[in-house]
C-alpha cells in the first residue's frame, strides 16, 4: 500500500524507562531507545512520509513486599 506524502504515521508505545529489564538479560534502556529510533527513521525512509514515536509514561506499581 503507497502513503501519500502528506501521511504521518504514530507509533504508540510505552516508554523504555518504565520496562524491567531484570528480565531481559543483555538488554537496557539506552539500546531500546536506540532501536526505537532507528526503526522509526526507517519508517519514514521507507514510507517517504513523517513518523513519530510516542512513549507513554506509564506508572508502575509498587511490588507487593509481604
């Protein structure tokens, strides 16, 4: 499917800052944010047209301790 040039494309998702990266050995922040961004210039190589990466600040909630 072609975009039009005047097509912006969102890409909604949760912030990297809010993840448990614990769980995911070998991975963290700064490389998350990394390839967000470059799927994202990417994206609007691919589809010549604007894309924007939204993160969400999601709370978390504090673990249970008991």
């Amino acid at each position: 499917m072609a975009l039009g040039s005047d097509t912006e494309i969102l890409s909604i998702g949760l912030h990297p800052s809010r993840l448990d990266y614990g769980k995911h050995p070998g991975r963290d922040e700064a490389a998350l944010t990394a390839r967000v961004e470059a799927r994202r210039r990417r994206c609007a190589i691919r589809a010549s047209t604007s894309c924007h990466a939204c993160f969400l600040p999601i709370p978390t909630r504090p673990r249970n301790s008991s």
